[in-house]
C-alpha cells in the first residue's frame, strides 16, 4: 500500500565539514564553493521513494559553531534520525565525534538512529597524501558505538551523497516497519476491563462489616442471655 510517511532529520558535526554542502548536493544537486557559516540551524527537505512507499525527509542542518549549541540542543529531542559529519582530511573533526555522540545521547529519544559520514573525500588524492582519517577507522567508530550505518562521501563531486541519504533512510523505514507491528501485536493485549469505582467497593466492603458486626452482636447476646 501506497503512503506518505516522514521522517526528521538532523544533520550535526563541526563547523566547516560540510554539512550545509551535503544537505545542498542532496535536495539540488548543486555545490557551494563559500562556508556560509550556518546561524543556528537551517531546513530543507526531499522525497525519497523507498519500494513503492514514499518517504518525506525534513532535514535540519544546524551550526557545528559551538555559539549556536544551545539552540541546535533543542532540535534534537524530536528527531528521528541525526547525520554526524566529519571531514576525512582533518583529524580533529573526527575526534570530535566523541563529543557529537554524547549530545546526541544526552539529547535525543533513546532509539535515534544515527548515520556516520566522512565528507569532502574528493580532497583525497590517488595515494591518499590528505587522509587524515582511514576508512577502517570510521567503521570501526560506527561499529563500537552501535550507529546504523556509515559512509564516505563527497558533496562537492555528489559521490555517495544520494546513496547515504537513501541508506539512512531505509533504516528508518525498517525501524518504523517494526514499530509498526509491534503497535499491531501489542494492542489486543491492552486490559479492557471496567475500572471497578473505589466508592462503590468501599461501600460494600462497609456493608460487609456491618453484617459481620451484626452477626457478632447476635451470638453476644445468645451467649449472655
Ligand atoms: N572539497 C570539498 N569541499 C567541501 C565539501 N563539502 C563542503 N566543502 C567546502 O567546505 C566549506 C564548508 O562547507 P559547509 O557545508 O558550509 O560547512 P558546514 O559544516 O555547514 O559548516 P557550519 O555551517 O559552519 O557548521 C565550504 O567552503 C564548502 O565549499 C566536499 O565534499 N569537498
Ligand atoms: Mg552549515
């Protein structure tokens, strides 16, 4: 069955790695040569068509510059999904990543799947001279902290760019596939007993004693007459 389904996406890392630029190359295909710094964060959004379902992603592309962190922290909470960047040619980007995953831990709901992706990897030439970060590395950070998937892409040439989105995406259909059944499975086994009224209990349970009272009472006075 044909449906419209969305899903939210933030992108994070730090500044300069090319988030903007990754957001760019996916939703119009075009390249900016200038850093724009991002002013808190910026919105854009894609269809993506997944099988035969249609799938809106609503992407936020927030500011890696650590001024605007209060603001992009507030995004985080109803996210489906976060993008964490960083660039293959600057080692620092990289290891910040740590950082970048605890907000995203501190921030988000508990199962928000989160996409790895070294950028700018046009920069590395044949022997690999400006690689600061190897592929293996960023697999191996995927792998130890449990993402859902990691690529390495290029927004300037489009490498990998369509195919990341598409895979991050996929993973969020599955989830929501998943979750969807266990709605199905799990409602019949809502208790749709009446709430008994603590009034009416009370009441009988008054009742009760009176007669019990009443009982004693009359075995009191068979005794001592
Ligand atoms: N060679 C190359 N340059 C890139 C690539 N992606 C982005 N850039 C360049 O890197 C610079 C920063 O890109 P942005 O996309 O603005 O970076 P950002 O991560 O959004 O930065 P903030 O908004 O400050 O957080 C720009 O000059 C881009 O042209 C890429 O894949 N390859
Ligand atoms: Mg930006």
């Amino acid at each position: 069955m044909d449906q419209d389904i969305l899903f939210r996406v933030i992108i994070v890392g730090d500044t300069g790695v090319g988030k903007s630029c990754l957001l760019l190359r996916f939703s119009e295909n075009s390249f900016n040569e200038q850093h724009n710094v991002t002013i808190g964060v910026e919105f854009g959004s894609k269809a993506i068509e997944i099988g035969s379902t249609s799938i809106k992603l609503q992407i936020w592309d927030t500011a890696g510059q650590e001024s605007f962190r209060s603001i992009t922290r507030s995004f985080y909470r109803r996210a489906d999904g976060v993008l964490l960047v960083y660039d293959a040619t600057a080692k620092h980007t990289f290891e910040n990543c740590k950082y970048w995953l605890d907000e995203i831990r501190q921030n988000s709901a508990s199962d928000v799947v989160v996409y790895l992706v070294a950028n700018q990897i046009d920069l590395i030439a044949t022997g690999g001279e400006n690689r600061e970060i190897s592929t293996e590395e960023g697999l191996e950070f995927a792998k130890k902290n449990n993402l859902g998937g990691f690529q390495e892409t290029s927004a300037r040439s489009g490498i990998n760019v369509q195919e990341a989105f598409t895979e991050f995406c996929t993973i969020l259909f599955n989830r929501w596939k998943e979750h969807k059944d266990v709605q199905t499975i799990e409602r019949p086994k809502i208790d749709l007993k009446p709430v008994v009224k603590p009034k009416k209990k009370r009441r009988c349970y008054i009742l009760y004693n009176l007669y019990i009272l009443e009982i004693r009472f009359f075995h009191a006075k068979f005794i001592f007459s």
